[in-house]
C-alpha cells in the first residue's frame, strides 16, 4: 500500500488535502476582507482628519465583527421581478472565481496550492470571469441603476484587461516562465523585477485598480450617479458575498504586485527560516493593499469616457511600446537586464512627465472652444 | 481509485457539453442560453485539461467566458426582451433536424471509436512550450496572416462606427 504524507493513504490524502486548502482560502478571503474593512475605514478616517470606528472593542477593533454578523442575520430579501435564479447565481459567480485565484499564490517556498506552469495566465483567466457575475447582477436585477452599473463595469473590465495583460506578459518575457513559483525565484535577494520594469508594475496597478472596481475606477457602484450599480437590489448576506469577492480580488492582485515585481517571499533571513517568506509576502501584500486605499482615500472618480480614453489612448500604446521596446532589447542583449531596466525608467519618466503637459493642452483647447463658442 | 477519476470527469464533461448544448437551443429565455454557452465553455476547458492542454484550456475560458459571452450578454441587455415559446426550432423542423443529425451522428460514432487504441495525448510539463513552437515558428506566416486579417477588421468595424465630427 503506498504511502503519502503524514502516512495516510493517497486516496484519503488527496480529497482532505483539497478540503483543508479551499478552508483555508475560505478563511483568507474571509479574516483579509474583515481586516480589510477596518483598515480601510481606519485609514480614510486618519485622510479625512476623523479617528474611525473606536467605540466597538479596543480601537474600534470589533467593529467589522459586529457589521458582519449584523450583515449574517439580515434578511435575505428578493424584490418580486427580479430574475430568480441569475440574482441568486451572481454573487457566487463572482465570489468563486476570486476564491479559486489562491490556489497558485506563492506564500513562501514550498507553501503554494499547486504549481501551475501556466500559473499566471489561470490568474487572469479568473479575473475575467469576474465581468460574467457582475453583468449578471446587473441585468438580473431589473432595475436601470443595476443594469448602466454591469454594462459599465462589462466595458471597463474587458477593455483594462488588455493594458493588464500586456503589462504581464513583458514582465513573463524578462522572467521566462509563467509560473508563479518559477517568477517569485527569479527574483532573489533585492534583484526585484521592480528594478527592472518599473513602467509595467504601473500600468500593472491602475489596471488593477479598473480591474478590483476601486476607486478612481469605481464607475460600476458609482453612488453619487447610480445609486449603487449592480448592488443596488442585493442586501444581507448576498451584497457582503460581493464585498468579500472584492476585498479578496484586492489581495489577489496585490499579491500578483508582489510577486512579480517584488521578490514574493523574498526577505531577510529566508534561507533560514522558510516559513518567515510567510510574513515577508504578508507584509508586502498588505502594503499594496493599503496603496489602494490610499488612493481611495485621495484620488477623485474619473468619468466614463476619460476612463475608456485613459485605457485606448494611453495604457494600451504605452504597453505596447513597452512590451516591443523590451522584448527587442532582451533579443539585442540576451546576457544582461540593464539595457532593458535603462529604457523602462526612461519610459517611466517620460510617461509621469508628459501627462501634466497632455493635460494641460487639453485644458487651454477646451478653454479654447468655449470662449469660441460663448462669442 | 484514481484509474476511475479520469472517465468519470471525462463522463460528467461530456453531460455538462451536450446537456448545455441542448440547453441553449431549447431554452426560451436568449439570457439562459447565453449562460448555458458559457457553462458550454467551461466544459470544453475541462477537457482540454483532461488532455493535459491546460494552456489551450485556460485560454478557452479566457476569451470565450471572459469576454465572447459577456459580449453576447452586452446585446442581449440592449435588445427589447419578449419571452419565446420552448423548443421553437424542434417543432417545426424536427424531421429536417434529424434528417441531418443522423447522417453525421453516424459518421461521428465511426470515427471515434477509430481512436480507440491512440496513445493518450497529455504531455510531460505541460503544453506551454510545444503549442508557442507551433505558432511562432512551424505555423510563423499563417499566425501573421490572420492578425493582419484581424487588424483589417478592426479598422473596418472602427470606420464603421466612427461618427462624423460636427
């Protein structure tokens, strides 16, 4: 009889070892969104020049427990003409592909689900299944908030999955592998691939920031405009599902960020410690994830053609030329990265420097065509 | 145990590809059979995983799920909604349907069970590097045709739905 890990037969190992990684995921998504949201709500308050949640336990820690298990104990209301069963079905479409996105994360070495080869390319697989839950919500619910709220967030995450894409695919061209594994150790010591592509990991991020729905990007739950898009008709249990999946794409692309760009579990004292890659990646990831809220905090929503041009005109020639400038200087010199850092920073620079001047030209032609039009 | 796991996915596979299929013909809501395409979608990734093509799966679901149906879904929402009787092409051309079904289900059935003794088709580390062989380098200028023949469609489709300035 053969013999797999802590003795146990495989035919038992196999499925329990399935169970305890979807528990565990499960309990990520869920003890990351309840950290998330006090963060979250802590932070915007320390912006916004107020102190928070206090009142609820030590700091207001307990705060989000009390909202989640109000959140539970609500009840689960269906108005009488929206579409059944696409109105039940959407917040597990958008919740479970999130979910599955934990399997390939690399939290330290040896500690990943499974090592896919085509591990980054599963991950923006499930991203885009996303769309299909949200448009869903969206035209289930048979209300016209809801329904402008999916069709927007169907334009805007189709069209920022490109930029999104190509920003990937020059970091898999410098790296060579698409596992995720293979990329997180690719990168040892402080040899971060940020050094190397600084210009894809921003592109990287403000599709990802399109991507997870966030602010500035947030046009799909825009409550100043639409109520709140797609969730205007979910409450209970069935909206906090798709706050969960939110949170929890948050982290999914913070940690992409972080391995790719950052080493993964890459730290001080690794090589000794393994198990310490744990914290490392943990501590990386939830930086990025306090940038977004940063720039939640911060940052203006944009409108719905300023995003689309912002996608078409800038990030995709941007990434285009990126992606060509790299690869044609990873084949001129195939010994050394140099070159290739060399040109992303200069690419980076001129991309941060000209578009203040873009926008401002836009600014005086405006200017330009209103004083025309007044006379 | 695990001899069993193979089939019995290949088996539920195949209900969830034909079931889904049927359904999107059968259905009355045109929201339903878009969604039972893409269930469709998932499916044949699922067999491609099976055949150990896990890139070609993942790109099925890329494109198909994640952007042809939810394209589908973008008409569907702006088009008027009127419910359809059931089964609407089974009952006027039922006999015309099986006329041609037969006929190739007949030919289908004759040549898979050819296949019977093929050795399986799933590779050593996955099909990454044999599938990006083939089409940028065995199969270079057919790729390069058919993007050039896609870049001609979208300036066409972008002329199209360009609006005059005012």
């Amino acid at each position: 009889m053969p013999v797999g890990p802590f003795g146990l037969d495989p035919v038992i190992w196999a499925p329990l070892r399935l169970i305890i990684a979807v528990l565990l995921a499960v309990g990520l998504v869920f003890n990351g969104a309840l950290a998330q949201i006090y963060l979250e709500r802590k932070i915007q308050a320390i912006i916004q020049d107020r102190l928070g949640p206090l009142h609820t336990g030590p700091w207001g820690l307990l705060q989000t427990f009390a909202d989640a298990i109000k959140l539970l104990g609500k009840e689960d209301i269906r108005a009488r003409l929206t579409d059944k069963w696409f109105f039940l079905a959407a917040p597990s479409i958008v919740f479970s592909p999130m979910l599955a996105s934990y399997v390939v994360i690399p939290f330290a070495p040896g500690i990943v689900g499974a090592d896919l080869s085509v591990g980054l390319l599963y991950l923006t697989t499930l991203g885009s299944m996303t769309v299909l839950g949200i448009v869903i919500a969206g035209w289930a619910s048979n209300n016209k908030y809801s329904l402008i709220g999916g069709l927007r967030s169907a334009g805007q995450l189709i069209s920022y999955e490109v930029p999104q894409i190509l920003s990937l695919v020059t970091v898999v061209l410098v790296v060579g592998t698409l596992s995720m594994v293979g990329i997180a150790e690719s990168q040892p010591g402080w040899q971060m691939n940020f050094l190397v592509l600084p210009l894809a990991f921003v592109t990287y991020f403000i599709a990802g920031l399109a991507e997870t729905n966030r602010n500035p990007f947030d046009l799909p739950e825009a409550e100043s405009e639409l109520v709140a898009g797609f969730l205007t008709e979910y409450s209970g249990m069935r909206w906090a599902i798709f706050f969960l999946a939110e949170y929890g794409e948050v982290t999914v692309v913070s940690s992409i960020v972080t391995t790719l760009w950052f080493g993964a579990w890459h730290g001080p004292f690794v090589e000794v410690f393994p198990l310490l890659g744990v914290l490392w990646f943990t501590l990386k990831t939830y930086f990025f994830v306090l940038v977004f809220m940063w720039i939640r905090a911060t940052l203006p929503r944009l409108r719905i053609d300023q995003l689309m041009s912002l996608c078409w005109k800038v990030l995709i020639p941007l990434t285009l030329v990126n992606l060509m400038v790299t690869a044609i200087l990873l084949l001129a010199f195939p010994t050394t990265l140099v070159p290739v850092a060399i040109a992303n920073w200069i690419l980076l620079a001129g991309f941060v420097l000209a578009l203040p001047y873009f926008q401002r030209r836009r600014l005086v032609a405006l200017r330009e065509r209103l004083r025309t039009a007044a006379a | 145990m695990f001899d069993i796991l193979e089939p019995a996915f290949f088996a539920l596979l195949t209900i969830g590809i034909v079931g889904s299929g049927v359904g999107v013909v059968m259905a009355n809501r045109i929201t339903t059979s878009a969604l039972l395409m893409a269930f469709a979608f998932l499916n044949v990734a699922g067999m491609f995983l099976l055949l150990g093509a896990e890139t070609i799966a993942f790109f099925q679901v890329l494109i198909y799920v994640g952007a042809i149906t939810v394209l589908i879904l973008y008409g569907v929402m702006f088009t008027p909604q009127s419910p359809r009787p059931y089964g609407l092409f089974f009952q006027t051309q039922k006999w015309w349907a099986a006329l041609l079904v037969v006929p190739i289900a007949i030919f289908v059935a004759v040549v898979s069970f050819q296949f019977k003794d093929s050795p399986s088709a799933g590779t050593k580390g996955g099909d990454l590097l044999p599938l990006a062989t083939s089409v940028f380098r065995d199969f270079a200028f057919p790729f390069e045709v058919a993007s050039v023949l896609l870049l001609a469609a979208m300036v066409g489709a972008i002329v199209l739905v360009k609006r005059d300035e005012e």
